[in-house]
C-alpha cells in the first residue's frame, strides 16, 4: 500500500501544487502530443479492465441478488447518481391514462440582490447583501390533445407569493407575443409563489408590502415578468403529447404548526380524523402530492409537479442573502439528481409548490426565548419572560450554525426532496384519467359580500382589516414593540398605536362589528391614498386535469382551513365526476391540492375558530370571519365550469378588475449613481486571493475589487463561478445556480462608489479533488454618462484535495 506521502506529496502545501504555471506554457505541439497519448492510454486501459472486471462483476450481482435491500439510498456525485433500487431505464408509456398536451419551461427571474429589503419579514433593515442561490420561475403547462385551446399553465415561482401586478405584466407580454399565445389568458394563467422570505422585495402592487422596501422596485418587477414569460415560453416551445400520474407520500419532520393554541379551537371530532399517530398528529399537513409528466415520444420524464405546505422562514429574518428557501432547494437538488438519468429528458423542471401553509413553519424544534432562560415561548401569545415576542424564535434543525439559516434551510429542502424523489422512482403512482382540462378564473369583491352559510345564515365580508396581532408578528420572524399574538388590543399595547391608527384612518364602528372579535390596528380595505393599501378585489381560480382538480389560493391557507376548502371542492367534483366518466366506466375520486399564495396576496385565510383565537394567522385574515366560507362559496359556485360538457367561463371583458399599480406606484430606491476603484486598482483585481491548498469540506474564499450588481442582474447568467482544470480546460462546475457558492458585496466608499465582492465556495464532501480557480463577472458604471461596462476577475490556482497530510 502506498504510504500517506506517496499518495498526498510532499509535505509542505505549496510542494503538492502540480506545477501549473510550467503544464500551461508547453508549446501548442507538446500539448497536442499529450492528449493524443493520453487518449490511446485511456482507451487501452478501459478496454483491459473492461475484460477482466465486466464478468466479475455480472456474476457478483447475479449472486447478491436476493440479498440486496428492498430499497438502497444513495446521495452522491453533486446529486446526479441517486438510486432507490430502481433501474434507470426508460420508462414505458402508460397505457392506463389518457393523453395531453404538456410542457414546462424554467427561467431566471433573479431581481437586484443588493441594497433591495427582501420581502416577507417586512423589516426595512434587512436589505440584501448578495446570492446564496438564483431564483427562477418554472412553468407547467397542461393542454387537451383534441381541444389545444383548452390548456392551463401553472406557474411555480421563487417569489413570496402571486402578485396581482406581476400577474397583469405576464398575462400582457403573452398577449404581446401573437397569435400562438391567445390561449393563455386570466382563466387559465395561475402564478403561485414558493413563499421564500429571502427574495428581493419591491415589486408587489400594493401600498402596504410596498412601504418597507421604499416603494416600488421596476428592476426587480420587470426581472419577475420577463422570467415568468420566458419560462412559460419555454413550456409553450416544448408542448408535446404525454402523460400524467399522481401519488402522495409522507414528508415528516419537514413542518410543525406554529399556532398550535388557534388550530386547537377547530372542533375536537374534526381534528380527531386527521390524528394518524404522534409523528403525523393532524396539526399540519403531512402528505406531499406529486403529479409527474412524461413524454409519449420516448417515455421519458420531463417534470414533477410537488404540493406541500411549510413556511419559506428557514432562512431567518438576519439574512441578507437572496435564496429559494426551502422550496428552493428541494427543486434544485431535484434536478440535480435526475440530470444524466436515462429516464429524465434534458430540461427536467421540478416544481416544489405551496400548499395551505398558513399556519406552518419549518422551524420543526419549536419556539425558544432567546434570553438565557432556556424556556420555550408561551404557549398562547409566543412571548418570553419580560412579556414580549422579540426574544422568541422559532428554531430549525441545525439553529446553532452561525449562518442565518443556512444549514436548517438546506436540510428541510432536503427532507422534501428525498419524499418525493422515492415517489417519483417508485410505482405508486397512478394515472391520470379523462382528457378533459379546464379552468376557470374570476375577480371577487370580498368588501361587502353577502351570503348564505349551509346552515341558513346569511353573513358578509368586510372591507380589508390587519388585527393588532399582525404587528407582533410569528415565531418565525417576531414583530416589534409591545405588540403581541393573542391578547394584542388598543388596552394592551401602547396609546400610541391608537393614535397613529386614528391619523391614518380609524374604523367605523360598522367596521369595528364586522371584523369583530378582531381588534382593528390598521384599516387597510378603506385606505386609498396615495392608492389602495390592500386588495379587496381577490382572485379565485381552480384548474381540471382528468381526476385533478387544483384549488388556486390568493392568501396563505391555515392547516385546517386548506382542508375545508379541499373537502368541500371534493365533495362537489366527485358528484360532477359521477356524471363525467359515465355509468360504463368506475368513476375516479378526485384528487384535489390547493396551491399558492397566487395570483395576489390577500395575507391569511383561517377558519372561524382560529380567527377567534386572534393569533397572528386570524389577525391577518382581511376580510372577516367569514373570510374562509366566502372563498369557498365562491369556488363552489364557478365549479361546474369544470365539467367535462362545460362550456367555456364569461370573459372578464365586463366585470371587475383590481387595479393595476405597477405604473403609478411610488418609488423612493435610489439607483446606482457610479462605481469607483481606489487608487492603482482596477475593477475585477484581487483583494485577498485563495490559498495553495484546501480540504474537501473547506471553505475557500476570494475578494475583488467589485462594482455595484444592480448595474446588471445577469439573468440566466453567473455572477461568480468555480472553474476546474479538465484535461488541460478549464470548465465551469459551480455558478449562482449552486447552494454551496456565495457571492458576497459590500460598499467600501460612499462618495467613490467604491465596493469589494467576497465570492465563497464551501466546497462539499463529494466535491472532486482537483486543480480550481474563481471567477467573478462583474459591471461597472462611469458617472459620466452612466456607460455600463463589464468587466471580470480571476482568482489563482488552488487545489482541492481529499484530506490534508498531517506532517
């Protein structure tokens, strides 16, 4: 056996350095000559072994047959060698199910990373400082074979949620790219957002979410609508006939419920029917849905689809990185796994959407108060010791690491990955049935809306309202001041608050009655000035495909609401399906998921129970009550537009609208006025380079000299990469797609414009031991005349090894 020098070199770290800088001067011909020979060698020994090693190894394999396990996991290779003991072989086309039109498509839709407030923890300060991973925008599309006109396309994006301005921009540019693209219209386009709370804010349509990231945002705006169009444009270019199949699994220790005390006041017999054991108690949603799309052409899958509800708060309110969350990582490390697989077309796009999330969190320990008392949070308002809610945290599964999330991030991504990835492999599946594809889509004025309960009595929704719970905020990202869940009113907080809810625009007491027992803090449905502050106009759609029936949900569904909504769609589809499959063939069960928050954002829909609990979730619910019963009206009342014989639903051409507030909406973010360097430096120069040698597992940082990112987002593009030395190339193995790469800016000096770019790889235990570097592509902007130029950076040559020789 080799000794550990012999293997690793000498000892000191600079002697085990190939000597790069002489391989790189060999003339042209030597270099030719060196390929040539190593070519035959490599073909001559592969041929050698080859013929020794290949019977071997059939008859090990035929002898272990049996004592193989049932089921072998394996997660290596940057993901691309997974197994579950299933052969990777092409598939064959199910019989079983019917054909349709289908397609997917992914682009980038990565808005400005820095100096932006990321959306979802509405704190001002939390601005971004770099990439930990793009965000894109995945698109499936759904048509019926002998109908085309008769299609949907579900938009998956990494985004907190649907926006009703963005939504407007993409419908728009469809219309604007001709003829092929009449079919896509308001029925039919759904724009579901992963709930991440690590993207760049500012695009929203609203006032309200609008205020903490200083208004409105066109860069990022616009990086959302080209991106969504784009991958719906990929979708389109791709339509080809296939087939569909669906299944569920369970996903465990991925969510828990952070407003246990409001989801306990739902009926005792109601929550007993989905206590299945103590892992899976009914507080939450345990079963992920996944609904696969494969090519007739050559069986060969192109996409998944995935419905499960957790929180996108793995990565906490201190970050400042923009990321997918956690949703985000489960389609990353999807894709990863199944590219080179012989049963995954080129292009497999995973979807990974929300389902009713409302009430969710990732943050699977529980909520701690962070004051030294090693307590957790109260029970019923999530406060700690000196009765506030800023020092209770929830914490994920790896909350010691000192990286804002990271780590729990990764780790809940991959729990929802590994699920649906033994799904996808398995034979659980089945397929979907009925060509039939339908949607419909409608606008719904929920400020006054009167109507009748299944029991007889007749309520209504109220114009917009945020309770004073709202400001105390969850355990996942805890509000401010005296603000608390539960308990917060205008006598338990603060006389200040009534104050500025009176200079703002106080409740009537028409109002007050109707929201009641909700507290009203901000009267947000009755606000118009300088435009409206929320919507009261919301969306509802719900899609058909076969035995699928997809519930498109404008606001965060609580646990138990989500179910209702379901049961009740259920209920209906199934006595409509009765009729649709016809007496000579067994009629389907509907399988039905709620997706989003879509569309717009309408914040939270809990049932009445929970909103008498007056936690944050119930706060949050903006229209009453009655909130929940409203949209389920609603949605029963369009169904029959998903009947088989259905004709088309009314075009939106004579009813209401909500507006559109992309044009008019205001804008205090200053825009990048010059990049500078400091004195006999250049842009893209090395700061502080990398080191000679690093160990599997190792950090490796570089500093440049940077200029401002806003300059220019580079979608589908890199802003740092990791090279590797193959065969004498270098090749790009890592870029802003990759967890484990982070690109890191910082402004050095105000008046000069001058910043500095931190580029980290943290190198993973598969990564191959091998000759790197790093680069960084960069754009600057002269303060003369605003000329944008690019320019790039390169690091030295460093090793990555597999362990470091002790001396």
């Amino acid at each position: 056996m080799d000794s550990e020098e012999d293997t690793y070199g000498p000892s000191k770290p600079e002697d085990r350095l190939l000597d790069h800088e002489e391989c790189l001067k060999d003339g042209n011909t030597r270099l030719e000559e060196r390929r040539a020979l190593r070519t035959k060698y490599n073909r001559f020994k592969f041929w050698v072994l080859g013929l020794i090693l290949l019977p071997s190894i059939f008859i090990l394999l035929h002898s272990c047959k049996g004592l193989m396990p049932e089921r072998i996991y394996k997660w290596t290779c940057e993901g691309q060698c997974w197994s579950n003991g299933v052969t990777n072989g092409t598939h064959e086309a199910s019989s079983a199910g019917d054909q349709y039109l289908l397609g997917v498509g992914k682009a980038d839709i990565t808005g400005p990373v820095v100096e932006i407030n990321l959306m979802g923890y509405a704190d001002p300060k939390q601005l971004g400082t770099g990439l930990r991973q793009r965000l894109y925008s995945r698109a499936f599309i759904v048509g019926n074979v002998d109908r085309p006109e008769d299609r949907f396309v579900y938009l998956v994006v990494d985004t907190q949620s649907g926006d009703t301005a963005v939504r407007y921009g993409i419908i728009n540019a469809l219309k604007e790219l001709g003829p092929d693209y009449a079919a896509y219209g308001h029925h039919n386009v759904a724009v579901t957002g992963t709930h991440s709370h690590a993207g760049p804010g500012g695009w929203l349509n609203y006032l309200l979410p609008q205020i903490t990231s200083k208004g409105f945002d066109r860069q990022g705006y616009h990086a959302i609508v080209d991106g969504a169009v784009l991958s719906i444009k990929r979708a389109h270019e791709s339509l080809q006939p296939g087939y569909l199949s669906i299944g569920t699994t369970k996903v465990l220790g991925a969510n828990i419920n952070r407003s246990l005390f409001a989801y306990l006041a739902n009926p005792a017999e109601e929550r007993a029917r989905y206590n299945v054991s103590a892992e899976d108690d009914g507080s939450v949603e345990k079963d992920m849905t996944l609904l696969k799309f494969q090519r007739a052409s050559d069986g060969k899958n192109i996409g998944i689809l995935t419905w499960f509800p957790t929180h996108g708060t793995s990565m906490l309110g201190n970050n400042t990185l923009i990321a997918g969350d956690n949703k985000g990582v489960a389609a990353y490390l999807f894709e990863k796994s199944v590219k080179g697989v012989d049963n995954a077309a080129e292009g497999f796009v995973a979807g990974f959407s929300q389902a009713n999330v409302g009430d969710t969190s990732p943050n699977v320990l529980g909520a701690w108060c962070e004051d030294g008392s090693g307590e957790m949070c109260s029970f019923e308002n999530s406060t700690c010791s000196d009765g506030k809610s800023q020092q209770c945290h929830a914490r994920g599964p790896y909350f010691r690491a000192k990286d804002n999330g990271a780590s729990s991030c990764f780790e809940i991504g991959r729990r929802q990955f590994e699920p649906a990835r033994a799904l996808y492999d398995s034979q659980n599946t089945k397929p979907v049935k009925g060509g039939w594809v339908k949607s419909f889509h409608t606008f719904h004025n929920m400020s006054d809306f009167t109507f009748q309960l299944p029991n007889g009595t007749v309520v209504r929704t109220c114009p917009a309202a945020l309770g004073y719970s709202f400001a105390a905020g969850t355990s996942d990202g805890p509000g401010a001041f005296d603000f608390t869940q539960h308990d917060g009113n205008e006598n338990t907080t603060s006389p200040v608050w009534k104050l500025v809810r009176g200079l703002l625009k106080a409740p009537s007491e028409e109002q007050k009655a109707c929201h009641s027992p909700k507290p009203i803090l901000m009267d947000v449905g009755e606000m118009y000035n300088p435009y409206q502050w929320t919507p009261n106009v919301v969306d509802v759609q719900v899609f058909r495909v076969g035995q699928l029936v997809i519930v498109v949900s404008p606001g965060e569904a609580s646990t138990m609401a989500g179910r209702r909504w379901k049961e009740n769609v259920r209920d209906a589809s199934a006595a409509m399906f009765r009729h649709d499959y016809g007496p000579s063939t067994e009629a389907l069960e509907p399988v039905v998921v709620l997706g989003g928050p879509a569309n717009s954002y309408t914040h939270y829909i809990t049932t009445q129970e929970e909103y008498g609990i007056q936690r944050y979730e119930g706060a949050s619910t903006l229209y009453g009550p009655h909130t929940l019963a409203a949209y389920i009206k609603v949605t029963l009342a369009n169904l029959p537009y998903l009947a088989a014989s259905a004709a088309n639903p009314p075009d939106h051409k004579d009813g209401i609208f909500p507006p559109d507030n992309s044009n008019r909406s205001l804008s205090f973010v200053p825009g990048v006025v010059m990049d500078g360097t400091p004195l006999f430096k250049k842009f893209g120069d090395v700061v502080e380079d990398v080191d000679k040698v690093y160990q599997r597992g190792a950090e490796v940082r570089v500093k440049f000299v940077g200029a401002n990112p806003r300059n220019n987002l580079r979608l589908e593009q890199t802003y740092a990469a990791v090279e590797m030395m193959d065969q004498y190339e270098w090749k790009t193995v890592r870029d802003d797609s990759d967890w484990s790469l982070v690109f890191n800016w910082k402004r050095t000096n105000e008046i000069f414009g001058h910043s500095e770019v931190e580029i980290v790889w943290e190198t993973e235990e598969w990564a191959e031991p091998g000759m790197y570097r790093i680069r960084y592509y960069g754009d600057a902007k002269s303060l003369v005349g605003g000329k944008i130029t690019p320019f790039e950076g390169v690091s030295e040559v460093f090793t990555v090894v597999t362990a470091l020789r002790k001396d």
